[in-house]
C-alpha cells in the first residue's frame, strides 16, 4: 500500500513539473509588431494633439454650453 502511495505522489509530482515548465508564455513581439503598435500609438497621440488644438480654437458659445 505504501509503494501505491509513494508511486502516485511521484506521478504527480512528475506531471506537475512538467505541467510548471510547459506553461503558456506570452508570445514575443517581432520588430515588424513592435513598430506597428509604436507607429499606432504616435497616430494616437497626434489625434489627440490635433483634437485638442481644435477644441482650443473653436469659439465658445455661451447659450449651448449652458444647455
């Protein structure tokens, strides 16, 4: 009973070796992603430049800001 007992922790501690060291990754980024969500972000960011440089630059009418 005792070599069941002491095969089976064996077992299992075997599969959850292997389970730990086969565990999902995060895949890496290539260059050619990297550049592309570093090129989206600066859109983004001259979006939000540009939007703000408008919202500046509009004149505000009092009667619909206060509805």
């Amino acid at each position: 009973m005792k070599k069941i007992v002491a095969l089976l922790l064996v077992l299992l501690l075997g599969l959850t070796l292997i389970v730990g060291c086969t565990g999902d990754k995060a895949p890496v980024d290539t260059p050619q992603e990297q550049q592309e969500e570093l090129e989206k972000g600066q859109e983004a960011e001259e979006q939000t430049e540009e939007a703000e440089k408008d919202a500046e630059e509009e004149p505000v009418d009092e009667e619909t800001e206060q509805k």
